[in-house]
C-alpha cells in the first residue's frame, strides 16, 4: 500500500491506494497525521476510492487515526470506499462512528460545517 499526504484548505487528505492490511505504512500514515494535529490542522479526509482490501489491522489503522484526531477535538471522513471495503465498514457497525462522503470536496464541505 502507498499513500500521499496534502492539505486542502485546513483539510488533511489522506489518498490511500493498494491493500490496507495494517503494514509498515500504518505507521506512515500515524506520522503524517501527528505532524498535522501538531500543526493545528484537526480535519482529516481519508480518500479509500483506490483500497480494495482491508483486513482488521487496516480497521486498526482507521480507528487510531478517528481516535486521534478526535482527542484533539477533530474529526475524520471516509471518502468514497469501494462496494467490497464499505460492506466491511457495514458489517462492523464503523459506520456508525465513521461519517462517509463520495468526494474530498463532499468530506471537506462535511467537516468544516
């Protein structure tokens, strides 16, 4: 799995691509975002379009990143999961802890109202 950082208008974006299997990235992706939240930036947008597997340490991964940022008084979006990773999200009941937009534009309109 590789993944890219940028930020868009206060808005962490997170564009995941590959298997989210809880690898080495996992940790890459912990630091991107405490460099943010050190920064001040508390909104974060994950773009799964391109994940086509997550196992129960991708969710771990997920969960920590909601969990941090919302220690920090932020919030995270899941933008636009593919049909097979959002019938795990279903099936886990993480929707109902994860909000979920079909675009970055929809999650960034999503965290800063």
């Amino acid at each position: 799995m590789t993944f890219n950082s940028a930020e868009n208008n206060g808005v962490l974006v997170l564009k995941l691509e590959g298997n989210l299997i809880g690898e080495e990235v996992g940790s890459g992706l912990l630091d991107a975002a405490n460099d943010a939240i050190n920064k001040g930036t508390l909104l974060c947008a994950i773009d799964i379009s391109d994940v086509k597997y997550i196992n129960s340490s991708g969710i771990g991964v997920l969960i920590t990143l909601l969990t941090k940022f919302r220690n920090n008084e932020g919030e995270v979006v899941i933008v636009n999961p593919s049909e097979h990773v959002k019938k795990l999200l279903i099936i886990t009941k993480l929707t109902a802890i994860f909000k979920i937009a079909d675009s970055v534009e929809e999650a960034i309109q999503q965290l800063k109202s």
